[in-house]
C-alpha cells in the first residue's frame, strides 16, 4: 500500500501525506537529499487518473506505471479487500430504496481498476497488463458466481476465493 494510505486516513490526500513522508526520510539519509524534488516528483505523478505533466521525469512515469499495475490483478484486488475492510466499505453493493445504491462498494471499486490499463505509459507496463486485467476479471466473475449463489458473501470468503485463485494460477491449475 501507498505510504500515506492507512485504516484511520484512507486515501484523502495520500499523496500529500506521502510527499510529507518522504520528505522526513530524505533528510535523515543525507546522500539522498539531492534527489528530493525527482522522489518528490515520482510520487506526485504516480497515481494513474491524475494526467502527468509534459515535462514529467521518465523515472516518474515508470514509477506511476509499477503504481498502477500493483493496482491491478491479484496484488491490486488484495489491496482494494483491505482498503475496504479498514473502511467498513461493503464489499457487495447493497440496493436501498428504489434500486438505488446507497454507496460504493469495494467490487464497484474493483471493477473500475480494470480500466487502469489505459493510462500506463510503458510498452512494458502495457504487456503485463493484459495478464494482470484477465486475473482481476476473473476474480470479479467468479465472485459475482459466489453472491448468486449465497446472498451473504462477506469478506473472509473474498478473501479465500482470492487465496485460492493465485494458487491456481501458480500452480497451473486454473478452473
């Protein structure tokens, strides 16, 4: 997880909170120090939906590329079941009144990481994409196959489903 992100501050202002971060760290390693405004600057571009500037370092973009694809597959969804568990952030959505959503879920979340792709800048990052946006789909279809069949999926069976898919996947032995 980002620096700056934790149980009890979520993710407003992470970026903030990690510049602050590593700012402190930088001054106690005083061989660092003259590296500051390019560490500063990898942090600041590194979230995918925030558009890097024209003059953005190389380094910058590699970083907010390795960023992005820890977002998503396997790492990301593991990420994105804790963020929500710290937050209380339901895991399914839940319809209120009307049909109508009351709040976002963690698999709404999810869902819309699949769509990070788009913003990688590296033919790299591009290519292990694909392999990480099929695993993250794939988990997405088959927890959507466990809420049909017991209508109180929580957590802790998220989170088993998950274990158990990246042993499929490492041992060769996908379903």
């Amino acid at each position: 997880m980002d620096a700056g992100i934790g149980p009890h501050v979520g993710r407003d202002a992470h970026i903030e909170r990690s510049i602050a971060i590593a700012r402190r760290t930088l001054k106690s390693i005083p061989r660092l120090t003259t590296l500051t405004d390019e560490i500063v600057e990898c942090i600041a571009a590194h979230e995918a939906e925030t558009k890097p500037g024209p003059t953005v370092r190389p380094e910058a973009l590699v970083v907010r590329d390795a960023d992005t694809l820890d977002r998503i597959g396997f790492d990301g969804v593991r990420m994105t079941l804790t963020y929500g568990t710290w937050c209380n952030r339901p895991l399914l959505r839940s319809e209120g009144r009307n049909g109508i959503s009351s709040e976002e879920s963690t698999c709404d979340y999810l869902l819309s990481l699949c769509s990070l792709s788009r913003f990688l800048s590296t033919d790299t990052a591009k290519q292990l994409a694909i392999e990480r946006t099929r695993d993250h789909r794939a988990y997405l279809t088959r927890l959507e196959g466990l809420d049909s069949c017991s209508p109180r999926v929580g957590y802790s069976e998220a989170f088993r489903l998950l274990d158990k898919m990246e042993r499929e996947v490492s041992t060769g032995s996908e379903s």
